[in-house]
C-alpha cells in the first residue's frame, strides 16, 4: 500500500514537473533572440527532466519493493540487495547516456566514490563511462569545424577518420592526417554541450536540492558548485591546451629528475580553438591495460611507481594538479630514449592527456595537505587531528577524513605497522570498506559539504589514482607510500625553509629533514624486508 502511494507521488511530481517545463519553454522561445535553439533547448529539457524522475521514482520502487519482508543481514537480503543494486546501476547508466554531458560527468564521479556508494555502481559506471559514452554524427562534427576553422574536416586535413576512437562525456577524439603527413588527434566538443550546459545544471541543481529537502544526510549541493565553476573551463579547449604546456613547465623546472618520464602532447595551435582541440596523435596503452602493458616490455609496478611519483609531485611541490586521473586520461609507452632499468626491463613514460581540469593549490593549503599526508604515513595522530583541522575537517570529523583519504578505518591508520595503509584489494578488505561507508554515510555527507573545494578535488584525484593503483597491483602498496611519504616530506621542509626567516630556525629545519630522512631510510629497509620474505614465500 505504501509502495503505491509512494509510486503515485512521484508519477504526480513528473506530470507537474513536465507541465511546469512545457509552460517555461514557451516563454522562453517567444523572448528568445535565437528560436532555433531555443525551441532545441526547451525540447530537450523537459525529456531529460522526465526521464530523471521516472528513473528515480523506477529505483526507489525497486529498493523498496524488492527488498520487503527480508529480515536484516541475511543471506538472501544480501543476495536480492545485490540484485538490485546492480539493476539500478545499469537504469542510472542508460540515465546518463542518454541525457549526456553533465549527467555523464556525474556518472564519473559516482565511478570514483568507493566509500561512498554499493561496490555495483562503482564497477558498472567505471566500465562504461570513461571512454565508451555516447558519440556525436560526422554531420555534427562537420557542423563544429564549419562554426570553429570555417571547412569541413576533409578539407582541414588531409586525411580525417569519421569514426571517433573514444568518446567522453564533453567530447570526443578522431585520428587525422595533416598535409605535411603529421598524424593527429583532433578533439571534438559535443555540439548540445553548447545549448544545453546551463539548463542540464539547473535540471541537476532541482533533483539534488529537493533530494536534500526530503532526505538531509544526502547532500550534494558542494558538488553543484565546484560544477558551476569547473564545467566552462573544461569547455574551453584553449584553456586545456595552456594547463597541458604548463604542467609540462613545472616538471621541467621544479622536478626535473622525472621531466623526461612525463610527457603532454605537443598542440597545433593554429587548427585549435575553445571547441577543436587538435594535438600530437598518442601511441600508447591505458594504464590500466597490464596484459599491452607487459607485451610492451614494461613492468607494471615500474608504472605504479611513476603514476604516483607524478602525482605527488604536482600536488605536494607544483601546486597545480590534473584532477582527473582517470585510466582513459593516462597512457604508458617505453620511454623514447629505450633506456632499460637495471633488471633489463624498458623504462616507461607516462603521458598525460585531457588537460580540462586542474586546480591550483595555494601556499596554505599545500604546505597543510602535505603535512596531513606526512603525518598519515608515519602513523602521527597529533599532526592528522590538527592538519586535517585546517583543512576544513573539523574537531568532530578529522578521523573520517583520514579513513577517507586512506580508506582505512581510524584504528589502522594510527598503527605504528611499516604497512597499516596498504591495501590488498581483497573481497575482505572491499567488504569493510562498505561497511564503513554505509555506517558513516550522514557523517561522510556531512563532512564534504565542509571541505574545501579544492580539497574535494584532491579526494577526486585520490580516487582516481587508487582505481589505477588497484588495476596496476590489485591493490595500494607499501612503494606507493614510500613515495607520498618522501615527496610530502620534502615539501614541508621546503616549504618550512622558504619561510625560514633565522639562522638558528633554518638550523632546526634542517635537523628536521636529517630526522625524516632517516625515519623514510627505516621505511625503505622494512619495505625490502617485507618483499624479501615476500619472495621466499612463492
């Protein structure tokens, strides 16, 4: 009986919204300066509306109905909630994409929120939404050359593949021929995000808002505003094309021991604008492709260790982070030089593509971001509290914010142990970690609406590079924390040392960095030890 009041609610709140929607359309295609697209706009809104509810109200029913009469933690509760979840996974999949743009960059952040949402969204929107998305017509392609260079691809280039090799949620990728022979890949933004951006986040901003109104514990009105602020920069390719010849800068110039290991695109700057993006065409496989990646001579935890030296450098010494570290936005290849490593192995580089979003960290929230990641890797629960204090956390919530950011609950995350952040990826180890997001799930909501914008997308990065990870080593290792760990280290002192306005205090920072030094070198040998004994085991 509930079930069908709470049915009949929501099919009353679709009709209302679709007539509200239609009532809207008109007047705005009667005041309009443009009725072509406004008539395309006020279309295509009200269906994405609709099918919003429908699929909500199509989950909400599944939960509730399915679920009904099975007593608490058994078996077949577990069996039947699996069921459904991966049901309403697939609906809010087919959701995202066919509504596009904004709802597939949604459908990519839920893919990275393992302590936050069922282990079945996270597998099914990682598979389907990073480069599988839904593609634009050539004739829509041609429609975007004619708007951006004034010809049609054929004419552009000598050559140009009318079949796009991937797709994402603001674009998507063909290879191309330039006339001195060059082969490239040009990048094509999908012609609706133009038209329907704004309205697609004021459709995002109604559902959000009105399921915090009925629901308190579910709020994510912050991830509305870091939208609204990051959406117009990752539409704007020439943007993109900048922050990729900056990263490259700040290798270069603060960490050139890895410049040569790091590599960008070069862009052909006179066939790019904010919505054509054509740059140097890319061999490589996906860091997550271990089977092409081993055929290339290159051993996969060689890559792990350069994904997150990357990574630690720009985010504790550059300041100026890619935030979407995605599989499909890193490819590994030998390093062109063929150097080899010493167990006769190629040496990998690692190339960075989809410069869209970047976030640029402050002296202040750096030097703080470091410090808490020091103090997580040596166990130091006084600089965790008041790190993660001012970052934002708060008194009450500094522990979630250290388990968030380690997946590791509070207990294992202040254990003296070499390895109390190492993760093995086991059904074990998944299992707890949903436990513990669906325990502290008001808390968790609670304290992200607290963070930093910035910080958030740190957590996105931290997502994204733990996914990589978990391919590359089936799950975190020691070696990747050994290198937060010396990279944040090293930070801080610099930091300390920039600051450093007294003989005697430049003296006390320097012991600091003898003492650290020391603490990583013990590290470093209980690290060997472990894979020593690892290796007698086998």
């Amino acid at each position: 009986m509930v079930t069908r009041s709470l049915w009949r609610i929501r099919t009353k709140l679709a009709v209302a919204a679709t007539a509200l929607c239609g009532g809207a359309s008109a007047a705005v295609i009667s005041t309009s300066d443009d009725p072509a697209t406004a008539i395309k706009l006020c279309t295509a809104v009200p269906l994405r509306l609709v099918r919003d509810f429908v699929t909500a109200a199509s989950i909400a029913f599944d939960y509730e109905y399915s679920l009904v009469g099975l007593p608490e933690g058994s078996s077949e509760r577990a069996k039947v909630k699996h069921e459904v979840h991966l049901r309403s996974a697939r609906k809010l999949q087919e959701l995202c994409f066919r509504n596009g743009g904004i709802y597939i960059k949604l459908g990519q952040h839920i893919g990275q929120l393992e302590y936050l949402v069922p282990q079945e969204y996270v597998q099914i929107m990682r598979e389907s939404m990073l480069n599988k998305c839904p593609v634009s017509s050539y004739d829509q392609v041609c429609e975007v050359f004619k708007k951006e260079l004034g010809e049609t691809p054929d004419k552009v280039f000598e050559e140009f593949d009318p079949v796009p090799i991937a797709s994402a949620s603001l674009a998507q990728v063909h290879v191309a021929r330039m006339h001195d022979g060059q082969k490239v890949a040009v990048k094509v933004q999908h012609t609706h995000m133009t038209d329907t951006a704004a309205a697609d986040h004021a459709t995002v901003e109604l559902i959000v808002n009105t399921l915090h109104k009925f629901f308190p514990s579910f709020d994510y009105r912050w991830l509305l505003d870091e939208m609204r602020e990051s959406l117009p920069k990752e539409l704007d390719f020439l943007l993109e094309a900048k922050n990729s010849e900056k990263v490259m800068e700040n290798f270069r110039k603060l960490s050139p021991h890895i410049a040569n290991y790091i590599y960008t695109p070069r862009v052909h700057w006179n066939l790019s604008t904010s919505k054509l993006l054509t740059m140097e065409f890319m061999d490589g496989a996906q860091v997550n492709d271990v089977k092409t990646i081993k055929k290339l001579g290159i051993q996969p935890n060689e890559v792990a260790r350069l994904v997150n030296q990357a990574f630690a450098e720009m985010i504790f010494k550059h300041g100026f982070v890619h935030c979407d570290p995605h599989a499909a936005n890193l490819l590994v290849r030998p390093l062109p030089s063929g150097r080899k490593s010493i167990a006769g192995k190629k040496e990998a580089q690692l190339v960075l593509l989809d410069h869209g979003l970047y976030k640029e960290l402050d002296f202040s929230t750096r030097f703080n971001y470091a410090s808490l990641w020091k103090g997580l890797i040596f166990a130091d629960a006084k600089a965790i509290k008041e790190n993660s204090v001012k970052l934002g956390a708060g008194d009450d919530l500094y522990a979630l914010f250290a388990g968030i950011l380690t997946m590791r609950p509070w207990n294992r995350v202040i254990d003296p142990a070499v390895d109390h952040l190492v993760i093995k990826g086991t059904d074990g180890d998944r299992t707890e970690l949903q436990m513990y997001a669906s325990q502290y799930f008001p808390q968790i909501s609670e304290l992200l609406s607290r963070l930093p914008r910035v910080i958030l997308l740190m957590l996105k990065t931290n997502d994204c590079l733990r996914a990589v990870n978990n391919s590359l080593m089936q799950g975190s290792s020691l070696d990747m924390f050994m290198i937060i760990g010396e990279v944040s280290s090293k930070a801080v002192i610099e930091a300390k040392m920039s600051q450093s306005k007294s003989l005697l205090n430049y003296l006390s920072i320097w012991l600091e960095e003898i003492y650290l030094e020391a603490r990583l070198l013990i590290l470093q040998i209980f690290m060997w030890l472990l894979q020593f004994r690892k290796a007698l085991s086998l």
